[in-house]
C-alpha cells in the first residue's frame, strides 16, 4: 500500500492491491451513477456503500487492509486521492507533490518525504480537476498554472506540462483550523513578552506595519496575530489573493481578488481592491501580500489618512523590503523619480517586522525596525530589537534571544498618547544601573 506515510504489511504484493482498489474505485463510481444518493456528506453511509460493492467481490482479504482499502476508495471518489490522508493530518503544514511518484510534506518545520504516491500523471491530473473545477478556475495546456483554495482554507498551487517538466505538481498550504495568539507565540519562541508588548502597542496607536519575510517564514500567521489587536469598534477591510487572515473582530469586509474568466476576461486584481477599499470608509486596510503596483496605492492610502494598515511582502531584511517597496512601486506604470518614491515610503511606513525560519526549522521575528525618516536620498532606519543566535544544539536546535538595541523608537509619544507608556526595560535600559552609575562619581568625589 501506497496511500498512507506506513504500509500495512500483508502477504499481498503491492500491484495487487493496487489493482483491487482501482477495480472498488471503479465499481463504487459505476455504483454511484446508477444509484446516485447525497452520500458525500455522510462518511457512514458512502462507507457502508463501499463495504456493499466490496461484499459483492467474494474477496477475504484481512481485516486491516480492508480498512485500508475502504479508506482509499472513499478518498479517491469523495476526497482528494493519496493526499487526503495528508490533509487530514493537522500537524501536517504543507504537502508537495512533485509528480506522482514524489510527495512530500512538511512537519514542524521539517521537509519529509512520505510513502503516498499517485498511480501516474493523469491521476494527479483527476485530482487538481477536482481541486479547481468547483471554483470554476481553469487549468490546462493554454492555462498551464492555477491557484486555488480547498474548503478548509487550505492554499493550493497547481502547475502543469508543459510549464511542469517532470509532470504536475501540487503544492498546498494547510493552515491551522484554531488561530495562533500571542500567547503562543511566545510560547513556541517566535518572540518574546516585550515585543508582544511592543507591537501591540504599535497597532492599536495604528502604526503603520510591514511583516517582512521569505517563504515559509510564518508573515501570514504574524500577521494574523497583529490584526487581533486592531480594537473591535474600528472598521476593517481586508483584502487578500486567497482568504486567509482569520480575525475575531465583527467589523470585517473580506475582500479576495477574482482569477479571469475563460476568455481571460473579469479579473479582479488586488490593486482594484485597495483602490475600491478607500470608498469603503476603513479605519484600517489589511492586505495579505504586496506584490506589484498596488504597492503604491497602499503607500498613498497609508499617506493621507489609513494610518494603522498591515501588510507583508517577500524579503530577507528591512533594508530589502524597501528596496521591493520601490520596485513594485514602479511597477504601477506611473513614472516617479525614485526620490519622490522613497520619500512616500519614508512618511507611510512606520515600522518593519522581519521575520525569518531558522535552520531547525523554527520561525521567529529577527528584527523590528522603525523608518525613522529620509536623509538626502537615503531613507534612514533604526533597530529596535534583534534576534541574536547564541547556539546549535546537538538536536539541532536554535538557541538565542531577542535583544532591545536600546534605542527608543521616535514613535514612543505616539504610542504613550495611545494609552501605553512601555517602560525603559522594554527597550533595553536598565533604570537601577544607570541610577548607580550616576551615583559612583559623586561618591569617589566625597
């Protein structure tokens, strides 16, 4: 057997018991067309119809393989094939199919290949039909890449020849059914109780923030997390490629961009969204992910009047993320110097949330960076904590911690005006030593 991570052994080959599934698979469709019945939302009944076609073969193959075998055939005619058993796992955070031969997954921050496997390529083929049929999406030779959301929330990308060399390929991002609080986070060691602190206050002062990141660095889940702090009385507007963001607030319109029709045609891109969203009286916009020119109307929302926006982009330090800011500000089609650009990007970003998955697999914030402002070209920043990596422990582990530069953001009446005056350790002063040290020369005098 194939289909889950361990085999069950039996005296039974392989190609064996391949061809008993794909004979149930078949006699249980043919079943289902002549006797159709809404069993697809009833797992008991499709089983006992499963175990009725089976009756029917005269086979007496052991208990734990029939188990087995019934489990393939109702993922293969009700589920998602080899890889529901993937799904279903929830410490499972990704699934990667490279073919239908390779599939691999990713546990607690660990890439793993897995025993599941799909018979050949049309039969990841049937599969990615069944992912994007139901949306409506259209994957084919002409349209050979397609993204896709699965009814859990769960984020597919499908890729197909002749763009896929070595035949389709499936990547989904599962996403946890339970959201992560701040709590957890510190917990797990993605940051410490000071800049949760920190950042809480930085939202509700409504601080314009950047989650900065490579992929897989965990910038959705941040800022997921960030947005639970925006207080409930604010309206929010949310706006994303594929709904991810799962907020708690009442107040929310979720906005998500729409792929183009057959005839290419009826797109809507997240660039409409941020333009239709400023007509929708928000306190806040939230954008899932920056990635072309509709970074210029998040920075000019930013600059007259949305002040507390959340959004991420791709890159792997502050300074970089602005760097991309410029980029795909250019990309808007309207012509700016790049000094009038960068000085947009110095007034409407106030701070920059880097955030980075470490050798053991671990995600962490590793650096929080405030845009102090421009300098003759230059636009000027200053850290204000960083994560610092003190240790690999013979498990592989990351030892380290979050360390305040000791610098006071420029912000701080802002967030004091806010309701919150952080104190000095928060930010790496220690109030009774410098209270000695001021004391230690006036005592030598004496």
């Amino acid at each position: 057997m194939t289909s889950a991570n361990q085999p069950v052994k039996t005296g039974i080959k392989a190609p064996e018991i391949q061809k008993i599934r794909t004979y149930l698979v078949n006699a249980v469709a043919r079943d289902l067309e002549a006797n159709p019945s809404p069993v697809g939302s009833n797992e008991k009944e499709a089983f006992e119809r499963i175990a009725q076609v089976y009756s029917r073969t005269g086979l007496k193959l052991p208990e734990t393989l029939q188990k087995q075998l019934m489990r393939d055939v109702y993922d293969e005619i009700w589920g998602y094939g080899p890889i529901q058993i993937l799904l279903n796992d929830p410490q499972i955070t990704e699934i990667m199919v490279n073919g239908p031969k390779q599939i691999y997954i990713e546990r607690e921050g660990k890439i793993i290949k897995t025993n599941a496997s799909f018979e050949n390529d049309q039969h990841v083929l049937r599969v990615i039909d069944r992912i994007v049929l139901p949306l409506g999406r259209r994957i084919d030779a002409d349209h050979p890449t397609v993204d896709a959301r699965l009814p859990d929330g769960s984020r597919v990308n499908a890729v197909i020849p002749p763009v896929a060399i070595d035949g389709p390929s499936i990547t989904i991002r599962k996403f946890s059914k339970e959201k992560l609080t701040i709590e957890q986070l510190i917990e797990y060691g993605s940051m410490d109780t000071h800049i949760a602190e920190f950042l809480q206050a930085c939202v509700v002062a409504r601080l314009n923030i950047i989650v900065s990141g490579g992929t897989g660095s965990g910038k959705t889940t941040l800022l997921n997390v960030l947005s639970g702090f925006i207080p409930s009385d604010e309206r929010i507007v949310t706006i994303e490629d594929s709904a991810e963001l799962r907020l708690h607030q009442e107040h929310i319109v979720r906005l998500e961009t729409k792929a183009p029709n057959l005839d290419g045609e009826g797109a809507v891109t997240v660039r409409d969204l941020v333009r239709n969203a400023l007509r929708m009286r928000p306190d806040r916009i939230v954008v899932g992910e920056v990635r072309g020119g509709e970074a210029l109307d998040m920075l000019q929302a930013m600059n007259t009047g949305h002040d507390g926006s959340l959004t991420t982009l791709h890159a792997n330090s502050p300074r970089d993320a602005l760097s991309r800011l410029e980029t795909m500000t250019l990309m808007s089609n309207i012509e700016f110097p790049i000094k009038v650009i960068r000085e947009q990007i110095a007034s409407a970003v106030d701070l920059i949330v880097q955030q980075s998955r470490y050798r053991d697999g671990s995600r962490k914030i590793a650096q929080i960076t405030e845009v102090v402002g421009m300098e003759g070209d230059t636009i000027v920043m200053t850290d204000i904590f960083k994560f610092e990596e003190t240790e690999l422990t013979e498990s592989g582990k990351v030892l380290g911690e979050f360390k305040p530069t000791g610098i006071r953001p420029l912000f701080s009446p802002r967030l004091e005006r806010a309701g919150f005056k952080l104190k000095p350790e928060v930010f790496g002063v220690n109030i009774a030593e410098m209270l000695a040290a001021n004391r230690r020369p006036y005592a030598r005098g004496r």
